[in-house]
C-alpha cells in the first residue's frame, strides 16, 4: 500500500504562484510514476503534470505547460507541482496519485493510478 498526503492548496490572486506538496508513505519502492491531476466540470479528473519515477520523463498538458512544474524530492518521498502565473481557470481540488506497475510506463489517465491522495484546493481569485 501507498499512502498519499498533498498540502499547500489556498486561494491566491490571478498571477500569483502556488506550490503544492505530496507526501508518499508506505511501499514507496514500488511507486513508478506520480502524478498532479486536478478536477473537471464533470467526474473525470484532468492530468496536469506526470513524472517518471524511474527515468527522466515527465508531461504536461498545454493548459499549463510552461506555467507548472512538476518535481520530486527522493529523501522526502515528496512530489511538488509548482504552479506559476496562476489563472481563475486553474481553481479547482488538485488530486496528487500514484502508479504502481510492473511495466514501468508513464500513464496518462486518472482510471490507470493506482493511489491517490485526498485532495487541495486551490482558489486563483481575479
């Protein structure tokens, strides 16, 4: 089992930068990729950021590339998504998640983590 637990959500003005932490426990050994997904207008969750927890590979969707970064601090078992020149449009809960496989690829769809934290919201107020 992995446990996930994000922080750092909070409301902040259009412009302004947020950074979000997730902190993984459990069999973190396991962990091939993270996540940031965040939530739509309707039940799916959209990706914002990926990294590969085994190479050098991450993703982004063009909604926020450029404006967030998504990292990791090994020692800490944390992942962080930092977010930059933040826009009304990006308010919502933000989901941090976790993939565990045997195959080791970089997933793209909420439905393929198999981990997922409780949720932060972020407020960006005009």
């Amino acid at each position: 089992q992995v446990h996930l637990v994000e922080s750092g959500g909070g409301l902040v003005q259009t412009g302004r930068s947020l950074k979000l932490s997730c902190e993984a426990s459990g069999r973190t050994d396991r962990i091939c990729a993270m996540a940031w997904f965040r939530q739509g207008p309707g039940p799916e969750r959209e990706l914002v950021a990926a990294l590969s927890w085994t190479r050098d590979e991450f993703w982004y969707p063009d909604s926020v590339k450029g404006r967030f970064t998504i990292s990791r601090d090994n020692a800490k078992n944390t992942v962080y998504l930092q977010m930059n020149a933040l826009k009304p449009e990006d308010s919502t809960v933000y989901y941090c998640a976790g993939f565990v496989d045997s195959s080791k690829y970089l997933p793209l769809r909420d439905y393929l983590y198999n981990y997922w934290g409780q949720g932060t919201q972020v407020t960006v107020s005009t």
